[in-house]
C-alpha cells in the first residue's frame, strides 16, 4: 500500500488546534526536555509534553498523530518497567524507585514538493519520521477500561481482536443476475463471481435456467447462501464459462461465473449491502459476501485487512471454512479493516519492539496512544518491596507524573532537500505563499479611530467569513410608529374596503393566501422624519436617507386596528442593503456567527480599520528588529490574529521584537509588493531556517556545560541558542556594559557568557525565550544533525563517556568544600575529614546511580538499533513483492548509525500545507470517494479536483475543474406557447450580434426575458435558445429526421443541482494509467461533478483516447436531448469508428468499464447493439445512437462523502 503523503502537519496533543506562538508558549511550562539539548548536557532531539504544558492546551492526554503516514514500530509496556536507586543511609520505607514508560510509536511520513506547473519532473521528496515516547503501558489501559465511564480509545495499528461490518462503509454486493424469465424480467438474485452452478434449459437467445450451485454463494433480498432454495430464474450465457451455446447446458459440468456487474434485486431494484471477504490481504480473490450481520473474531491485520478466524451473525458460506482449522478458529479470509465498526484491538506483543511488516497506514489527527508516564531521577519514591497485591501491579497513574517525548526528524539529506526546493520555490503559484515574511525594519500598524458606535438591540446581518477579527455587517433596524401614522392602504398584499365617510371599517384578506406572507410597508417623507427624530439619541448613526421606502411591517394589521393595541404603536423593520459597517467579532462572539441583536454597545467603523496609512514613524522603538516568519494556515486557527479586508487582501497581527527586546504588536498587510518589508513566501522557500551539523559527543557536550564556558568553547549549537538568547530583553545589555569598540556579535556573545548574574543555558533562560515570540521561532528553525539519543551500542559507548566527569566533578566539590570549610573555620582533622568521608561517601552513591541510570532506565529505553536492523530485513521482501512507478513514493529507513536531522515539531505545525479543495478520490477497484476539507483555500471555493488512484494507490491528479449552482431544470417535450422572435412578445432590444462565447446573437424583450442564437459548429444542432425570467428555457433547433426542428421546453425546478465545466481536453500519461477524451462536436460542456468522476474511473479502465459529445450546457438544460438534463447522461463517439477498428470488442469494455465506475444504462444504436451482448442494461436508442453511445443512470448513492 502507498503512503499517505503530507498534507500538513499538526500538535501531537489537544482538540482544538493553535497557533504555532500558542505552542511555544505552552511548551515554555514544561519542567524539562527542551530542545535541541538539555542543562544536563544531552542531546535532546525532542519536546516534553507533561501536565503543565497540558494545562496550557486543554488537558486532553490522548497523542495524536502529527501527519499522514504509516506506523512502522511500536512497544507497549506490560507494566511500566522501574529502576531502584541506591541512597545515602537514612529511614526508608522501602526502596527508592522511579517507574518509567519504555512504551513509542514510530511512525514513517512521506513529504514532497508540489509539482511544478509545465514540468514533467518529479518534485524533490523526502521521508520524515516522528516518534512518540513514554506512552501508557497495558496495564493503564486495563485500569481505565474498569474505571472509566468513557470510552477509552486504541490504536488501530495494534493487532486487531474483534469487530462487525459497519452499517457506514458497507459496500453494495454486486454479481451475475438470475432474471426470473430471462431477458428484462425480475432481477431475484445475485451469483458471486466464481461461483460454480450448473444449468438447464435455454430461453430465448442466451439465457438458460439455473439448476444447481455447486461452489460459491447467491445474493438474494434476505442475504447470502450457498443454496438456490426456492429460487427460479436463469442465468445469461456470456455471464458463464465455458459460455453454453445448445438449446440445454451441459448437465454434467459445471459453468463458473465470471461477471459481477449488477448490484440491485427486486421489481424495486433494492441494493444489498454488506461486506467482501477475500483469500488473502489483498482485492486479487474474493471468495464469498457476507450480510450487514457478521461478527467477526481476528487473528491481527495485514495490508489493511483483518485475518479471520471465526465469523457469527449470520450463514457462513463453505468457502469460508477453515480446512485446517479448529474450534477456535474455524474459518478464514480477510476483511477489509475500513468496513468494519465496533472494533477491538491489543498489542501484537507486550514488552517487546514490535517492527510491522506491512506498515499500516495512518492519518493526521488519528489516536496514537496515551501520554504514559516518566519519573525522573530526582523525582523517586519510597516504595514497599513487599509483594503487591495480584491486580495491584504498580500505584496509580495519578500518582506518577504524566510525560511524552515527541521527536521529528530525517535520515536523508536534509540540507540537500532544503536546497532543491528553493531553488525550485518561485516557479510555484501564488496560492502557495502561505508564509509571511516580516524582515528587519518592519513596521506594524494598528487600526484607526472608531467612527462611532452602536447601541445594544441593534439587530446585524454578517457579510463574509464571520471567523475574522473585523467583519463587515449590514445593519438592521427594529422601530416603533405611532399608530396615529398607520395608514392601512399602504400595507401589501392586503386589500382594504373603505365605508363612504372614508374609515376603514373591514380588511378582505384570503387568510389562507396572505396570513403567512411577509408583509410590507411603505413610510412617508412624514414618517421618516419622525424615525430619525424620534431614534436620534439611539442610533445616531441612522440618517434619514438611510431609511427605505418599502419595509418590514412586523406587527399584526388587524391588531394595529383594533381597540386591543394599547401601545398605540406599530412595529416595522428594515436592514440597510446599500450601508456596511465594519466591527469587531469578538464585540459580537454572543451570535456565534449567526444574524441576531448587539447585546452591547460596540464600536464600528464606516471602512475597513486597518490602513498603512496608519503605520507609526520608523522610530527604535517601533521597528522590527528581530525578522520573523509566520504561517498563514497556523495563524488561522486564531481569528484575532487574521483580517481580510474589502480587497481580500489578508492583514495578520504579528507580535515581533524591536531592538531593545521589548515586544511591538500591530497589523502587517500580507498583499504582494502593499508593505514596505512584508513578504509572501512558499513554505519551500525555507525562510529563516538554520541547519547545524554538531558532531560533537554526548561527553563533549555534557563537559563543555560542566565548565565556565568561552566563547571559543561552544559547539556551533550552543552559539547559535546563545544567539537567540540574547535577543531577549532579559539578557540585551545596555550601552554601558559594552566596552568601547565592541561591535562584533562574538564579543557580545562573550560579554553574555561573562554574565555571572545567570547561567547561559539554564531552564530559565529556555522558558524566556519560548515565551518570546520571535526567539522561540529562531529556536524551532534550528534543523540539528546528531546522534539520536534512543540509539547506542551493546556496550553504550557513548553513556560511558560521561563516567569520567564524575571524578572531575568530585574534585570541583572537594576543592569547593575545603575552601568553605576553611572560611568557616573548622580546621580540627576530625571535622574536616568527617565532611569530606561524606563528600566522598554520596559522591560514590551518585556514580553507583549513574551506573543505575544506564543499564536499568537507558538501555531498556532504547529502539533505534533494532528498528533500524529488522527495517533492512525486511526492505528486500517488500521490493521484492511491490511493483513501483514513477508515481511511487521511495521511502527510505533508519539509518544504521543512528544519525539524523531533527526538527523542531512545532515549527511544522501548519507550515507545509496542501492546496485545500473538495477532491474526488477514483480509486481503480470502482470506489469513488468525495473528500470534503473544513477549509477551502481562497479561490479554490468553487473548484473540484479529480485524482486517480492506481492499484498500487499511487495518485494521479488528473484535472481542477469549475463548479456553479443551478436550478434544476425538468423537461417539457412538449411546450406550448409562442417562443419564436419576434412573436414571443414585445421586443425591447432587437436582435444584435454579440458573440458571446458560442452566442453569437441576442435580443431581449420588455418583460426581461431574453432571446439568443447560437454559432453554428459542424455537430451542433441547437439554433436558438430562449431564457425567461422565471428560469425556464427554450431551446430550438434539429432534432432527427422524424422530428424535423423543435422546440423543447426545460422548466426550473426549486432544487439545485451542481455542473462542472468539463475541461475541453485530459492527455494524462503516468507509466500504466492513461486517461484521455477531447471534446468535439459540442457546446453541452458541463455535467454533474459525480459523473465525471464516475467518467474519469472508466476512461482510466479503457486506456483509450475517448471522443466525448457533451452532456449538458450550463444551465442544465440540453437540447437536443431530453436525457441530458442537468448533466446527468454523457455521450461519447464509438471508439470503432473512431479508430477504424475492426470489432466492437473496445466499445464493449468501455461499457463494462462505465459500469464498474457507476453507470447502469446504455442507450446503443440498432446498427451495433448485438455487439455489446452482456451489457444487461443496454437500451435500443434507435437511430439517433447509431453515431454515439449514450450512458445514463449514474449511481450517485456509490460516492461517500467523506468530511
């Protein structure tokens, strides 16, 4: 199976997603575990995830996955494993333990470059790992499974136990048909494919009486069974092999069926549902359908299906019992693991690394597991070592404290990657600048003086996306009249009778007619001026041209009238159409983005707040002095931090540092070349990033922070964090502190390492600069290329480096303590001895620890070494068994060394992200899919991409496509009425050539209706089309020679429907998959978005060049057909007589290929319809066909729409 690629990435923790600032600071509260090291002096590849940096999100402890990819390796404790520290001799309960999680996840993603437009070259990719440390072991699952009233979740990469076909993802069983009598009759079973049965008798051309099922399974209204019961029908010949061609089959054999191209039973054509079961983990062979019913127990998963070992719930076909199997175990097969529900999974194996040999696939957001916990060295326990009790096997969760490790990196080359996506950067649409780059000297605006404000009760209609930090609205007014204004004659629809003195003494109103219409009223000159002098001190913003002639009247007429109206007052309503307002949305966060009334008074303004006409002088103090780079899609997440203005031009509140340190906030505008030093950049462009290859040792390292540091001292890593930390403000010196001619940035460096006042890499001085904004950015820029701490060999070479600064230090403490012994004043041999024997005595208690450390917590700890050995293993097999293309991505494994580039997680949150459009998923096997995203990229809102997946489900894009709303339009074949100019009725503009796309004249009549001609175009028989203003259409033009010309007439429905705009071409060639049409002969160039895609699975089936004749023009309507209504048929020219072909063998495949992607009827001429014999649903279309072939009835239910 291929992987998923990235789209983008996210936090491994918490529902709701932040921005990538938010998770700095979150990340600034762990107690330890910071990166690209730690003040012990190890390499620290990763982030800590603990319960305060929990607190900060929103203390939801499930882990989720950063991005699609696949799960390589796992290990789940039995029991979190413990290590036993010895102590210096005091009272203890018990002995002093510290349990940790050895428990991960190492998952494998797969990250490519877009394709550059116009190239045929495959973009630069590279493979990512991302790992998860220290999750809960088995027996915290167990506990919360007893104690918890919710559900507790598990991965689904563990080995799968139980689970029954789920009611969403059943598939439609398809198969051979037994019609009850022959040809077009009723359809009362379905024969799986490979099903054996034996036959009888002939009936009519080609269809003979089923007798017997030998081998395999029938579908019927009720389920499945191997038996034909009371069943009676017969079986079409071509459906067979060998195919029967006597007046009886041959009693003696058996016919094997080959074909499974139905999938509805019944005079009603009910579909039945359920689930495929296969020989083995893939599509190759199925061996029988089960019904909606089936329960199933498992023996683990492989390739994404689910081994069987035993099957309840419903009639087991005899194909599916286990020759060799036992009571436990007595049948097989596999299942596909997507169509099941209610699913129950363990780990492979407890305790142990287990390396899948298929790695299962997994996608962005999905349940990792549960963040386990870690107790550190200096967080031990007394603990009893007295037996527990039996279900007792270790305290309880809430007494140990909660951490996960989180680690992304690469073992390929990663600055080689960096640098052929930039050089390939500019050559990417606009669409994919999604970074903003605010460089040195920037300046930030703020928004302008409010231009007043409005009063509580005002009611607002929201313009645009209600998710920005300014939305437009039009404002909507509730006022009062006096009843003395009220004038009943101007109220509509109603009708008023008058007595002859001129009162109004009764309404004739149809109540049923007009009771439940809105009614309107028309105000006076009078009646404005009152509004306005009377609501003045309210809304003082409401001018009197603002108030309509024409508004809502929202009380009662008959109740303005009569004696019960004691508040003398009538209500209407009006909203200003022509008058926007911008405010706030958190002034209205009440409305939850839906119209309603200010329950507050807030602040607006007439246009849109921000300016750059409103920047702050380029002062020190406010100017960007610390250049920063920020995700637009990460931003997103925060609707205070996104604006978009009249212009669509995106403004995005940044908070960045000024040259003393000190935050400055404000707006930038991120429009192309609108703000001095505000840029738009692809993420591939790698702005601001910094690759360090540090190559010195863990010992190195740890004795390097040991030591009072120089300059001269530091490893490249420990001068670039030094660089970053001293744009803090709490370590920015003032002038003073320099000595005179310091100006270069190591003397400064050197001046803050000289700084005794605090130590340059303490916990301290990490959190800072995790809170910074702009130093935390710089810190998740660092792409660092060392020695993976989960890697070592058998000996731990490299931990034992750190054996010998434990005598350095010793002597440090003794030298350190003598002087301290000496200003005290203790100079009698005793005493001073007594204090250096227990120097001495806990210097030894320290080193035993370490020695502890090493081989009870570390060694345990480690993973790389055997990953990365069972990966190569199994590398061979798998190339082996996969055919790859171009298309395929190469992924590559661990390396041996344990060496790679790590990457800050956070700094990937939302940075490389995929263009966000609804796609359709063709998949080769017929399965269609509709991906809906949840944000849609600007300008792509009404666009549909289309992408193939091969059989190795590698994706092929094959084309974007426009899509518009119509109303659907319903067929009148035979109108009456006047619909020929000039005849149609009074002409306000005469006939004028326009050409206008394929219009090439128009005229338009006083009542608004409008007339056109159409260019004529060899093929196209339309000539005039008529449009009335009601939305119904007219259309004139050739229809056959039995009907001469014609006028249909399509009348618009109040249901919509969708149409995209079928490309006038498709030439996609990838190594096997050929998809190619061009379309000729037409101007009926758009269709149902479903039928193309149901279109594009069976011209990737075909692999031909197919000629496509239209199916619909954009309104829906499609003369001269009456089947192509609303893009619901297609037609396409027969390939034989395109190619001078000397069968139909082609066109007949191309029917089956429509088939299996949908379609269920086929209109075929008389002068080839023998030829498609199989094809059930195939319709005499008389002559008008013999030109092309005509598919109908698409499926639409077979799409799943997946959010």
């Amino acid at each position: 199976m291929t992987i998923k690629k990235i789209t983008s990435f996210r936090f491994p923790v918490g529902e709701k997603e932040l921005s990538q600032d938010a998770y700095y600071k979150a990340l600034s509260e762990a107690k330890s575990g910071f990166y690209p090291f730690g003040i012990n002096g190890i390499w620290h590849g990763g982030i800590h995830i603990d319960q305060s940096v929990l607190k900060e999100i929103d203390n939801d402890d499930r882990m989720r996955c950063m991005a699609n990819g696949e799960v390589i390796a796992y290990r789940i404790n039995d029991v979190y494993p413990k290590a036993v520290y010895q102590e210096i001799k005091v009272p203890c309960k018990g002995q002093r333990v510290a349990y940790f999680s050895s428990g991960f996840t190492l998952v494998r993603h797969y990250l490519q470059m877009p394709k550059i437009a116009g190239s045929t070259d495959t973009p630069p990719a590279i493979t990512l790992y991302s790992l998860y440390m220290h999750q809960l072991d088995w027996y915290g699952y167990q506990q919360r499974m007893q104690n918890s009233e919710t559900e507790i979740l598990s991965p689904k990469f563990w080995s799968v136990t139980s689970g029954r076909v789920s009611p969403d993802t059943t598939e439609i069983i398809k198969g051979s048909v037994i019609r009850i009598n022959g040809s077009g009759t009723e359809i009362v079973g379905l024969l799986l494919k490979d099903s054996k049965i034996r036959l009888g008798e002939r009936k009519g051309t080609n269809w003979y009486k089923i007798v017997s099922i030998s081998e395999g399974s029938v579908v019927t209204s009720q389920g499945v069974t191997s038996e034909l019961g009371d069943i009676q029908g017969y079986v079409f010949s071509g459906d067979v092999t060998p195919v029967p061609t006597d007046k009886s089959a041959n009693a003696t054999i058996d016919y094997q069926v080959v074909k499974e191209d139905n999938n509805a039973i019944g005079k009603a054509e009910v579909k039945v549902k359920g689930i495929t079961v296969y020989a083995s983990a893939n599509e190759k062979q199925k061996l029988a359908y089960l019904p909606n019913t089936a329960t199933f127990l498992f023996n683990g998963q492989e390739n994404g299906y689910a081994k069987i070992r035993q099957i309840s719930g419903c009639y087991v076909p005899v194909a599916l019992n286990n020759p060799n199997g036992d009571q436990d175990s007595p049948h097989q097969g596999y299942v596909k693991i997507s169509s099941l529900s209610s699913l129950t999974f363990k780990p492979e194996r407890l305790d142990e690394i287990v390396v899948l040999k298929t790695p299962i696939p997994i996608s962005k957001g999905e349940f990792i597991g549960y963040l386990g916990h870690n107790v550190s060295q200096k967080e031990r326990f007394d603990e009893s070592e007295e037996e527990p009790l039996a279900t007792t096997r270790r305290v309880s969760d809430n007494k140990l404290p909660k951490l996960a490790h989180i680690e992304l990196f690469t073992c390929d080359d990663l600055p080689t990657f960096i640098n052929q996506t930039r050089a390939l950067a500019n050559n990417l649409p606009e669409y994919e600048k999604t970074v903003i780059s605010i460089e040195k000297d920037a300046r930030l605006t703020h928004e302008t003086e409010p231009d007043g404000s409005l009063n509580t009760g005002l009611g607002i209609n929201f313009i645009g996306d209600v998710n920005n930090y300014y939305v437009k609205i039009k404002p909507e007014y509730t006022l009062d009249l006096p009843t003395l204004y009220f004038n009943p004659t101007r109220v509509f629809p109603f009708l008023f009778n008058t007595t002859v003195g001129g009162i109004f003494d009764s309404i004739n109103v149809d109540t049923e007619d007009t009771n439940d219409k809105p009614k309107k009223y028309t105000l006076t000159q009078a009646d404005k001026s009152w509004l306005i002098d009377h609501y003045q001190s309210t809304y003082p913003e409401l001018t009197i041209n603002d108030i309509p002639d024409e508004v809502d009247l929202v009380s009662d007429v008959t109740r303005i009238l009569s004696r019960d109206n004691s508040d003398n007052t009538f209500t209407i309503s009006f909203i200003l159409e022509n008058k926007h307002y911008w405010i706030k949305s958190v002034d209205v966060v009440h409305l939850q983005g839906e119209s309603g009334q200010l329950n507050t008074k807030i602040d607006y303004w007439d246009n849109f707040p921000l300016s750059l006409g409103n920047l702050p002088e380029a002062t020190e103090k406010d100017t960007v002095y610390f250049p920063r780079t920020l995700s637009i899609d990460s931003l997103s997440h925060d609707y205070s931090t996104i604006a978009i203005d009249e212009n669509n031009a995106i403004w995005v509140f940044v908070t960045a540092g000024n040259k003393q340190g000190s935050p400055i906030k404000g707006w930038v505008n991120t429009a192309t070349d609108a703000q001095e030093h505000i840029k738009r950049e692809t993420p591939w462009h790698w702005s601001g990033f910094n690759t360090i290859e540090d190559k010195a040792s863990v010992g190195e390292v740890s004795k390097k922070l040991a030591a009072i540091l120089d300059v001269g001292d530091c490893t490249e890593t420990m001068l670039a964090l030094l660089r970053i930390f001293k744009q803090s403000s709490i370590n920015i010196l003032p002038p003073e502190q320099f000595p005179e001619g310091t100006k270069n940035d190591i003397e400064i460096l050197s001046l803050l390492l000289q700084n005794k006042l605090r130590y340059p890499f303490s916990i301290e001085q990490y959190k800072d600069a995790l809170r910074t904004s702009w130093t935390a950015e710089q810190i998740g820029h660092l792409l660092l290329k060392y020695e993976s701490e989960w890697y070592a060999d058998d000996a731990l070479s490299k931990w034992n480096e750190i054996d010998n600064l434990f005598e350095d230090e010793k002597q440090q403490k003794k030298k350190a303590l003598e002087e301290d012994l000496h200003k005290a004043g203790i100079i009698k041999p005793h005493e001073r001895n007594y204090a250096l024997e227990k120097l001495e005595e806990s210097h030894e208690i320290v080193k035993s620890n370490w020695q502890i450390e090493k081989e009870q917590r570390i060694k345990p700890s480690l993973w790389w070494k055997k990953v990365a050995e069972l990966q190569v293993q199994e590398a061979q097999t798998t190339n082996d068994n996969q055919t790859n293309s171009t298309n395929t991505p190469q992924l590559t494994n661990l390396s041996t060394d344990g060496k790679a580039w790590f990457i800050h997680p956070v700094a990937m949150i939302e940075y490389f992200t995929v263009l966000n459009i609804v796609t359709y998923h063709i998949y080769h096997d017929g399965n269609i899919e509709k991906h809906i995203p949840q944000r849609i990229t600007s300008g792509f809102e009404k666009k549909y991409k289309y992408i193939y997946h091969d059989k190795d489900d590698n994706e092929h894009e094959v084309c974007i496509c426009e899509w518009h709303t119509i109303k659907k339009k319903l067929l009148d074949d035979n109108p009456t009425g006047r619909y020929t100019y000039p005849n149609h009725g009074t002409v306000q503009e005469s006939k004028t050539v326009v050409n206008d796309g394929y219009i090439e004249s128009r005229a338009t009549y006083t009542n608004g209706d409008i007339h056109e001609w159409i260019k004529t175009e060899s093929g196209v028989s339309i000539y005039q089309r008529l449009t009335m203003t009601n939305g119904d259409i007219a259309e004139y033009g050739y229809h056959s020679d039995k009907l001469g010309n014609v006028w249909k007439l399509y009348r618009q429905q109040e249901e919509e429907a969708q149409l995209i705009r079928i490309p006038d071409s498709v030439n996609y060639v990838n190594d096997d998959v050929i998809i190619k049409y061009e379309l000729k002969e037409t101007f009926r160039k758009y269709t149902n978005p479903d039928v193309m895609a149901g279109f594009i699975g069976a011209l990737a089936e075909i692999k031909e060049n197919i000629i496509v004749t239209g199916s619909a023009y954009e309104q829906g309507s499609c003369f001269p057909s009456s089947l192509h209504i609303n893009g619901q048929a297609i037609d396409t020219k027969y390939i034989k007589n395109v190619n001078n072909l000397s069968n139909w063998d082609k066109d007949k495949a191309f029917a089956e290929a429509l088939m299996k992607f949908h379609f269920r009827r086929f209109r075929i001429g008389p002068l080839m319809y023998a030829f498609f014999n199989g094809i059930d649903e195939r319709k005499d279309g008389g002559t008008l066909h013999n030109t092309h072939l005509h598919t109908e009835n698409f499926d639409f239910e077979s799409i799943n729409k997946i959010p």
